[in-house]
C-alpha cells in the first residue's frame, strides 16, 4: 500500500516537475579544432640574416579555437528571459586552458534579454569584434587579421557591463570596463590591468558599435579604446600608461551573390604608447589596415575563402607596411566534421616584422622588413 501511494506521488509529481523546467533549456557546446603548421623563413636575429623553418602544432588558433561551454536561457514570462554563458578555451595539442590560463577565459556572463536587447555582467567581447562579424569572413582563422594586430581576435573585457540590440536589421551595440583584463601572462589576450580603486578611469575599456544587415548585404561601424593602468611604470602588454589610450575604429561591410559573399573593411588604430614591433623598433602611433575577403561555396561540403589584406604604420619614414595573403579551403564531412588546409605569405616593407602565422605563439617572426610563408593542415569537430 505504502509503495502504490509512493508511486502516486512520483506519477503525479513528475509533471510538475517537468512543466517547471520546460521554460528553462542549458546548452553543453565545443570545438575542438588541431593543426599542424609549416613555416619557413624564422629568424634567428632582428635582421633575418640567420633563418630556419618548422614544422608543428599551432598554439593560440586554427581555423577556429578550440572551446567548450555552456549557455542556458529561463523564460521569466512577458517576453523577458534569464540568459548566461561559461565557454572555455583550451590548446588542443595540451590540453591547457587558454586566455592566461583561465576557467571561462573566453566568456562569462549573466545577463537579461527581451525584445528591446540584451544586457549583460561579466566577461564579454567588446563591440570591435561584434562590428566586425559580418566583414571578417576568416575570423580568428590562424591566418587572419589578428596577424596584422593581435588584439582583433582576442577583444574580450572583465568586469564588463554590455547591452546590444537588433531591431527590423538595425544592431547597436555598447559596453564599458573597469579593470579590463586582471590576468597578467598567457598570451596576447592577457595584459594585467585590473581595477585600479584610487583611479576610476584606468585600466578601463569602452566601445560602441552600429550596423544595419539586410537579406543579401551589410554594413557596420565600431569604435573601441582601452585605457593604460595609473601605474608609473607600464605593466600591461601595450605599455600604456596613465591617461594614454589605445583607439581603433572600423567601417565595413559586406555584399552576398548567391554562393560568393564579398566584404571590405578598414580599420584605424591610434596607440599614445607607440606601436613596436617585437624587436625594439618604434613604428609611430598609427596604423592603417585594408582587408578585402571572398568566401565561395563550391558545393554543400566545399567552402573556399581567403583575403588580400593591407597594414601601414605611421613611422619616421612612412616607409613601413605590409602585404598579407591567405586562403583556406574546406571540406565538411557532416554538419560537425570538418578537415581544412590553409595558406599564407606575408611581405614586410621597413621596420615591419609581422610573421604569417598569427596562430602560434612566440611569433615565429621573419625579422624586419623580410617575408614569409605558413602553412597549415587541420580537423576540427563541434559538439
């Protein structure tokens, strides 16, 4: 008797259960993506006079970076709902945490959404980066943008407030740090700036974005500066001290004709601190990069894409710049499975050093004013 009543009470009780937990769905996401690398023309001096090649795993990206997450969203009822994300970057080749070693290190975040946005608490991606989806077809891609500038792939802030919102086509977008980035090693998405008490502008980030995407284009603006720590002595990567201020600014956009999708983007960069090079060199205060990309769907399983991109910096001889070229082909064995192979060259002009293979870390840099090839072989698998 006792048991028949036991399991009356389970019988009865499991739909509540389950009509309280249908508002609310958690999402177990990842990739994990390995390749191997060659690159030649390595140098060994500032010069480029002593080179050697290599060959393999690369460390910071492949054609994506591998990650894995969880993301969840509660009804609150009248159109208002709970949302949160934890993602977790990792080396596939190691197994160690990216982003200086961090649990979440690419997002964490708690937030509020409904149809007048989003807004959201924790460690985000600025607007820069959210200005530049559309346009940016290789994204954090090993060979990308982020070898002419580092930053573009790793534009996340902690200790963030953002709201970003899309009406009828229309998106904007803005957020605000203090104490950007409290990791102070591990790569280029650490630089040390936590939140300084006694300054409340230092150490703090803000960006701005605007767009507008229609059913076969696209166009978008973003604006974004980080402030440098009130220390007297620089501590964080861009070695930017009290009141100075790293600025980028971009317009961009995009135009899709059936299977080709076309875009071009530009992007500014002001640095008070100066930009260097890696080895000493001082290449001015500003940088100027073009970037005109084209990805072509060849069939379901075959996507071929890749750039001509363009950077000049603003130095004593104007005289310092670089051409880069990449494309990637790929093959999708299933809508999770994929393997892909991808190519670049890069050609410095003055005291430019930029290497090709923007995925691995330290930069296997061809030296000044020298140039260099990568290549790159990979499989990547989503869950």
């Amino acid at each position: 008797m006792k048991l028949k009543a036991l399991a009356l009470g389970v019988a009865l009780a499991f739909p509540m259960m389950a009509s309280a937990q249908s508002s609310t769905s958690v999402t177990l996401y990842g990739i994990v993506d390995t390749g191997i690398e060659y690159v030649n023309n390595i140098a060994a001096d500032r010069a480029g006079d002593e080179t050697h090649s290599s060959t393999h795993f690369t460390n910071l990206t492949q054609s994506v970076p591998s990650r894995w997450g969880l993301r969840g969203t509660e009804d609150l009822g009248n159109g208002l709902k709970a949302v949160f994300t934890l993602e977790s970057g990792f080396n596939a080749g190691t197994g160690q945490s990216g982003q200086g070693g961090r649990l979440f290190g690419r997002q964490a975040y708690v937030g509020l959404a409904g149809d007048w946005g989003q807004i959201a608490f924790g460690r985000q991606y600025n607007m820069l980066m959210r200005g530049m989806l559309g346009a940016d077809f290789l994204g954090p891609n090993a060979y990308g943008l982020g070898s002419l500038d580092n930053y573009i792939p790793n534009t996340r802030m902690d200790n963030s407030i953002t709201y970003m919102g899309n009406f009828s086509g229309f998106k904007f977008g803005a957020a605000y740090a203090r104490g950007r980035d409290t990791v102070a090693t591990g790569g280029p998405a650490a630089t040390g700036c936590g939140v300084d008490f006694t300054d409340q502008s230092a150490c703090s980030a803000y960006s701005a974005m605007l767009g507008y995407d229609a059913a076969n284009w696209g166009i978008a603006g973003a604006y974004d500066v980080i402030r440098g720590s009130g220390d007297t002595v620089p501590t964080n990567w861009n070695g930017l001290l009290r009141d100075e201020k790293d600025r980028r600014w971009t317009i961009n956009g995009y135009v899709k004709f059936d299977a080709l999708k076309v875009s071009l983007l530009y992007l500014n960069r002001k640095n008070d601190a100066g930009i260097g090079n890696g080895w000493g060199d001082d290449l001015g205060d500003r940088s100027d990069l073009w970037s005109v990309a084209a990805a072509y769907q060849v069939s379901p399983a075959v996507t071929l894409d890749g750039s001509v991109n363009y950077i000049k910096y603003k130095d004593a001889d104007e005289s310092s710049k670089a051409w880069y070229y990449v494309a990637r082909a790929t093959y999708s064995f299933s809508k999770r499975t994929a393997v892909y192979g991808s190519a670049a060259y890069i050609r410095n002009s003055g005291l430019s050093a930029l290497s090709a293979a923007g995925g691995t870390a330290p930069s296997p840099s061809p030296g000044v004013d020298n140039n260099q090839t990568a290549i790159m072989v990979g499989l990547r698998h989503s869950f």
